[in-house]
C-alpha cells in the first residue's frame, strides 16, 4: 500500500514538472518567433532604407539638386597657386 502511495506521489511529481516544463517551452518559442518576426521586420525596413539613401546620393539626383542651387557646369579649371606650409615633393 505504501508503494502505491510513494508511485502515485512520483507519477504526480512528473506530471506536473512535464507539464510545466511544456509551458515554458511553448511560451519561450512565441517570445522567440516574435522576435523572428520583429528582426525580419526591422531587416526589410533597413533595406527600404538603404534603397532611399542609394537614391537620394545618386547622379542625377545631385545634378538636379545643384542646378536648383544655382551650380553651373564650366570647362575651366581654376587653381590658385600660394605658397603652402605643407611639404610637397
């Protein structure tokens, strides 16, 4: 009778454990596939950007924004020779 009890006791023990041992397994795979889905969010978002700054930085993009500034395109090289305190060689 005692050995019935002390199984009952354990079967019991372990059935409790497994299933709070499955709860927190299944908890911490949601927290993980939210994650997932948070980095694979944030991943597209980081390539949109990227594609905005690629265009933004383009040649014609620039040449427009500096004719609007008022930038004319010249044939003329322009230097200004002085004298420099840097060693050149």
């Amino acid at each position: 009778m005692k050995l019935i009890k002390l199984l009952f006791i354990i079967i019991t023990g372990l059935v409790i454990t497994n299933v709070t041992l499955t709860n927190r397994t299944v908890d911490e795979s949601v927290v993980v596939s939210k994650l997932n889905q948070d980095i694979a969010t944030l991943q597209n978002e980081n390539t949109i950007l990227k594609a905005q700054v690629a265009e933004a930085g383009s040649l014609d993009k620039l040449t427009l924004k500096l004719a609007e500034a008022g930038f004319v395109e010249t044939t003329q090289i322009v230097s200004v020779n002085t004298t420099s305190s840097v060693a050149s060689r």
